[in-house]
C-alpha cells in the first residue's frame, strides 16, 4: 500500500493511510489474529451470526407485510 507524503503533511498522509488500511479490513484481521480461538469457539460463534442473521432477516420480512 503507498501513500504520498505530499505538501500537506505526515498527519493528512497518516490519516490516508488509516482510511485506506480500515477499508480493506486490516485493522479488523489484526484484531481477529491477535489471540488464538480454538475451532469450536470458531464454530460456535459462526453458528450463532447466523442465528442473528436469520432473526433480523425474519424481523425485517415482517415487517415489510
């Protein structure tokens, strides 16, 4: 990833660089790999987002009737 130090300064290129590393989901990937989950605790917070899912698209389905 490159960001150009331009005349408006390091702090507008720092910011660039944040927006850009937050838009492809690098901050969220460090945070996912800082601590080891084991494969059941995966799956089980798998299986429960699709729970919550599948609640909100039943109440969203709801309420357009």
């Amino acid at each position: 990833m490159l960001v150009r130090v331009g005349s408006d300064g390091v702090e507008r290129a720092l910011k660039v660089l944040k927006r850009k590393l937050t838009r492809e989901g690098v901050f969220r990937e460090m945070k996912r790999r800082a601590h080891y989950v084991k494969p059941s605790e995966v799956r089980k917070r798998d299986r429960a987002a699709a729970v919550k899912r599948a609640q909100r698209s039943e109440r969203s389905r709801s309420a357009e009737r």
